[in-house]
C-alpha cells in the first residue's frame, strides 16, 4: 500500500505547505501492520525518493519523533502528542464515557464513538465488553464509512455537496456478500438513515457481525459524532437491536447532547 503524496486543490493554491504535508505522510505510514520499517520501505509507503524520505526520517528523529535500530525505523511515545492535542481540544467525548459505560453495561456488549475522516470513521471513544469480536477496535481505528453503521448515521447528516463530493471519490469494495457499494443502493440507504434517526448494518463490513449507530447532536442541532453497539449476529439479530438497543442508544445520545457545556 502507498500513501499518496498530498496535492494541493486549486483553492489552496500557494498557502499549501508540500514539505509539511509529506513529513506528515511519513507518520502515517507506520501501523499495525508496518511497526517498523526501513528507509525504502519508507520511501515505498510514501511514494517519496530515498533522498526525500532519509531527510524527513532525520527530521523526525532530531525531534524525538522516530527512532532507529540499526537500518529500522519507529515512531516513538512523544508522537501521541500529537493525537492527545486533538482528544483534549474535543470536549464531548470525556463528556460521553460514562453515558457509554452506562450502555456497555446494559446491553453486554461493547460501546464506540466515532467521527468522519474523509472516507473512514475513526474511533474516538471506546467501551470494550470481555466478548471475543473478530473486529480488534480501539481508540484511532478506522473502518470505511459505506458499510458501517456510524459511518452511515455520519454521512447521512452531511450536506448535499459533501455527500457527492464522497460517493464520488470513494473506493467501495465488498467485505461480504451483504456489502452495499452500488451508489444508487446507498443514497436510500443514507437518506433512511437520517429520517429514522439510526442505521442498523447487519455484517456487511465482517459476516457474523451487526451493528446499531445513531448521531450525536451539540447544543446547536448539528452531529458531531456516531454512537454505536456492535454485536455477534448469533446474540442479536437486527431485529433484536431495534428492539432491545435502539432506545438505550437513543437515551444516552440525548444525554450526551445535554451534558454538553453551552
């Protein structure tokens, strides 16, 4: 997989920093399934030259970033920095801990939240039950949007021009055989989704696996988040978490919205 290297739209124009851009592309190119990695193994997963990738390495490293052992590469502890600024600049997920907690504990099953980043929801907030998930989640994951439930209830409340800006440049493949990708499948889909107040996913993403996500609301009306339960479809049938979740979901939502500050 190679990150792409970042293209300034025409708006941004002269204001776009490119070196700024690609230093950061380093950064992500490191992972789960990439802990550590050589120079051009760097250069591969960015797409930069070696020459370019061995001076933003040693950037990094000068800084306390990135370490090396031997001919390896890693990121180091003081890059969490960077993703607790964002976490304590956002005040509605320590404000939804324990509204999740309170929702682990009824239904057994594990409590996330996320946001919309471009084509993936990512984790912001998780209440994990002891249950063995063939998903492994936790704070940072990213899962695609189209075939999740979060990811629906937070497509569903973006306006007109941002929805089609995504169906058009997403890439949407089949994770199972339940998988919707076709555009004309999931625009009814989103538009359901908003109506409703929910989106129920049943193993479109992971077979075996349903899901029930509804939208957070702030004080001013807009969603800023999606809470959901997920659970083995052997333990909940979609049916079951209409009936049995649903409402537990919906009352911590709007318990959420009403503990936000002003």
């Amino acid at each position: 997989m190679t990150i792409s290297d970042p293209r300034p739209s025409a708006e941004e124009g002269r204001e776009f920093v490119q070196s700024l851009a690609r230093g950061l592309s380093i950064i992500q190119a490191f992972g789960a399934e990439r802990e550590t990695m050589t120079l051009t193994e760097v250069a591969e997963a960015t797409g930069l030259s070696r020459a370019a990738a061995r001076r933003f390495l040693h950037t990094l490293e000068t800084l306390g970033f990135v370490g090396r052992d031997g001919r390896r590469f890693f990121l180091r502890p003081p890059i969490l920095c960077l993703g607790y600024a964002y976490l304590s600049s956002v005040a509605w997920w320590r404000v939804a801990q324990p509204f999740m907690e309170e929702v682990a504990a009824e239904v057994h099953e594990s409590c996330s939240a996320s946001v919309l980043d471009r084509h993936e929801v990512v984790y912001l907030a998780r209440v994990p039950t002891r249950r063995i998930m063939s998903v492994n989640l936790s704070i940072g994951s990213r899962l695609p949007a189209y075939c999740t439930s979060m990811g629906r209830v937070l497509l569903s409340h973006l306006p007109p021009a941002e929805l089609d800006r995504y169906l058009a440049e997403s890439s949407r493949i089949k994770h199972t055989e339940r998988t919707q990708t076709d555009e004309g499948a999931l625009r009814p889909i989103l538009e359901r989704a908003r109506a409703d107040g929910y989106s129920l996913v049943d193993q479109e993403l992971d077979a075996g696996v349903c899901s029930l996500a509804v939208p957070v609301f702030d004080r001013a009306g807009r969603c800023i988040a999606a809470l959901n339960v997920g659970a083995h479809s052997m333990r909940y049938s979609g049916e079951k978490l209409l009936e049995d979740v649903l409402p537990v979901l919906l009352d911590a939502s709007r318990k959420i919205t009403r503990a936000l500050p002003t």
